[in-house]
C-alpha cells in the first residue's frame, strides 16, 4: 500500500508563503525536471500563495519501487 499522506512543506523564499505539498499533489501537478536519482525524481513545483507568487521551488520525492 502506498503512502500517500506524505508531505512536504517549505516557506516560498520569495513570498515567504507556506507551501504544503501531498506526494499525490507533487506527481500530479509538479514538472519532473532532469535531476534524477536512483531513489528519487526532483520535481518544479509552484509557490501555492493565493495572492500570487511566480517562484518555483524543487523538492525531490523518493520513487516507490513495487
């Protein structure tokens, strides 16, 4: 079963907005960029501040084998 409770949160470093990404969020809506490891895919994911941010921040995500 996978886990898909997951989590990550960062403070945008333009806005100073807190970002709160579900693993789900990140595979469905982030862009996998070039940076990949054996174990986990870098996502591009957007600031999520209501009022509008245009920084992007990367968040690497382990890859579920199985």
């Amino acid at each position: 079963m996978s886990n898909t409770t997951t989590s990550e949160r960062y403070a945008c470093p333009k806005c100073g907005y807190t970002n709160i990404w579900t693993r789900d969020e990140i595979l469905q809506r982030g862009k996998e960029v070039i940076y990949r490891g054996d174990n986990e895919a870098t996502y591009s994911l957007h600031c999520k501040n209501p009022s509008g941010c245009d920084h992007r921040m990367r968040v690497a995500v382990k890859i579920q084998k199985g």
